[in-house]
C-alpha cells in the first residue's frame, strides 16, 4: 500500500489548536490507513469503522500531547493498532477464536484449492491477521507486538509461524509444504 | 537436518536462524523454495489494495466531540452553581443564623437540580436514536444507571425532607449525566 502519508507541520500545529478544519484534514489524511490497518487486522467491516472512529476520537482529545519526535502517522498507527487489538481481545472473551476458525472450515479449503493471497489472509483468526500484518506489513517488531498484546514474544513469534504455515498450505503451489 | 520449519525460515528471513538451518536452506531446493516464498508472501502482503471505509466516520466524531464539549460546559455551569448556591446558603446561615433561610436555600437548590435532571433527560431523548446498538458492556453499564436513578426516583417519592430532597436530586443528575455519556459516545457511533 502507497500512500502519502506526510502532512504539513501547520497543519498539526492548527489541529492542536482545536482548529475543526485542521483536525478534519487530518481525518481525511489518515482515513484510510487507519481503516485499511483496522480492517486487515478485523474481520467486520463494521468493526474496522467504528476502530477508526475511536481511533479519531482519541487523536482529537490527545492531540495536545503528540509532541513530533515521531512521525504522526506512527503516533495514529499505534493508536489504531491498540484500539484494534483492545476489539480483538473483547471479542476473544465472547468467542473461543480458535475454536471458530476449526469448527467453521472457512480455513481449510479442499485440497488443490488454492485460494488467493487475500482471500487465505482473510481466513486467519482475527490475532494471527494482527499479527502477521503488524510484523510483516507495518515493520512491527516481535517485541512491540507483545507490548501491545500484552503477550510474550514468543506467542507474537509463535502466532506469526503458525499463520504462515496455514497460509502456505490454503496458498499451495511453491508454498507447498516441506516441514 | 531434516527440513526447515515454519519458525527457522521466519528466522532465516529476519536475518537470524543456526548456522545449520541457513546451511540447509542453501542445500535444500524445497526449503530455498519455501523461503523465497515466505520473502514474496510478505512483499504480496504490503503491496494489496487499501481496503477503504463505506461510509464517513468525521461526522460521527465530530458530533461525538461537540458532545463532550456540551457535557463539559454542563458540568461547569453545574458546579458554579452549586458553589454559588453554596456560597448564598452559607450567607444566609452567617446572617440569618439557620433557620427558616436555610429551608429557603435547599428549596433553590432542589429547584436548580430538578431543572438540570430535566434538561439532560430531554438532551438523552433527542439522542436516543438507535434503539438499542450497544455493546454488552455499554448496555450493561446503561442498565445498571437506569436502575440506580429508578431507585433514586423511589426514594424520592417516599421523602419530605429538603436535605435529604436536595442530595436525591443532585444524585439524580450525577447519575443521568454519567447515562448521557454513555448513550450519546453509542448513538454518535451508529448513527452515520
């Protein structure tokens, strides 16, 4: 995904004056990224919005104390990511996640059948996406993956290994497997 | 060595792994072949369309922020009251010494709580749109005020002193302040 994602100092300096018009700029700027983290890391489109609502709502209120020595897009990305991840583990408290992606099959396709990219990526349980795009995608390292989930980085490291090996046997092709 | 597994290659492609698995990867045309694919799988991954949202979450937000403003200055004006009100009590008591002033006191105040509790209710009416689309926890917690300010409303109903009228009231508006919060963050949500 290539987007510009630099924004003009004035423009932050405007937003955390509570300017309406700068904060909406930046929501503009930022939709997407945010929607697109949200949703590749969620199941539900419904879900993805409503993160990068909150998303939204926490940039707005915190603003103030966004001091530049990063970038803004990684201040907003680890907001989004957090909201993400905060959906993720009430969802697990309602759901045995794993046990759905067994039981349902959605993640097993015939054998021979290879599914698209997207499509497998689709099929992981919604902690394996986190995993597998925060690290392989957004350049995460193990370590502030498990700071995030408030896991190990052996269950980051251990998440990222499975969902690759699911993803190469539903992917098939070169990916077929040698282990 | 046998073949490499899953977590070798994902630390052969982070730069790490034994001496023995890179050796490997290098003899073994499947597990070479299993790597390359891990290499593309990652750059397949970052190079997918951005998924865009349906619909424009700025008004939401922003009618969500606009919100807390209200709330804020609610519950300014609220407390400057109740300090003004503090303050004529207290110098009614000074002047008058308790008596029948203080009785006149609490009567302004009820009245101030009475007039506050009405407006927020009329506030969560205007806001109540969606019938129902919470969370279980927002739900929950909208439940648990509802039933505090019912049982509020009956001790209310079953009181004739004004101390006791007054810190009813005032718990009334405390609780349907913290039922807006809830209700209106939720509908600002589902409500675009």
């Amino acid at each position: 995904m290539t987007l510009s994602l630099a924004v003009p100092d004035i423009l932050v300096a405007r937003a955390k004056a509570g300017d309406e018009e700068a904060l909406e700029a930046l929501y503009r700027a930022f939709e997407t990224p945010v929607y697109n983290l949200a949703r590749r890391m969620l199941r539900h489109s419904e879900d993805a919005e409503d993160v990068l609502q909150e998303t939204f709502l926490e940039v707005v209120r915190s603003i103030g104390r966004y001091r530049g020595d990063g970038s803004l897009w990684g201040w907003i990305r680890q907001i989004a990511a957090s909201k993400a991840l905060m959906r993720i583990r009430r969802e697990q408290v309602r759901t045995t996640e794993e046990l759905l992606e067994d039981t349902t099959g959605r993640a097993a396709p015939p054998v021979g059948l290879a599914l698209d990219l997207e499509r497998a990526f689709e099929s992981l349980s919604e902690t394996s996406r986190a995993v597998v795009w925060l690290y392989d995608v957004e350049g995460y390292t193990h370590e502030e993956i498990a700071e995030l989930m408030g896991k190990t980085v052996s269950f980051s490291k251990s998440q990222l290994a499975r969902a690759h090996a699911r993803l190469r046997r539903q992917l098939g092709g070169a990916d077929g497997g040698t282990t | 060595m046998t073949h490499c597994t899953m977590e070798d290659l994902l630390d052969l492609r982070a730069g790490e792994g034994s001496v023995a698995a890179r050796r490997h990867v290098t003899a073994c045309a499947a597990c070479g072949a299993d790597l390359e694919a891990l290499h593309q799988r990652a750059a397949q991954l970052r190079a997918l369309p951005p998924r865009r949202p349906s619909r424009d979450r700025w008004p939401a937000v922003r009618e969500t922020l606009a919100a807390e403003r209200r709330l804020g200055r609610r519950r300014l004006a609220w407390r400057l009251a109740g300090l003004a009100a503090a303050a004529g009590l207290f110098g009614i008591v000074v002047l008058r010494g308790v008596g029948p002033g203080a009785s006149e006191a609490y009567g302004d105040e009820i009245a101030l709580a009475k007039q506050e509790s009405a407006a927020i209710e009329e506030r969560l009416g205007a806001y109540d749109v969606s019938g129902g689309v919470m969370s279980g926890r927002e739900a929950a917690l909208a439940v648990e005020l509802e039933d505090r300010i019912a049982v509020i409303d009956g001790a209310l109903a079953q009181t004739a002193r004004e101390a006791e009228l007054l810190d009813l009231w005032q718990r009334r508006v405390d609780l349907m302040e913290q039922l807006f919060e809830v209700r209106v963050s939720r509908t600002a949500y589902v409500a675009f």
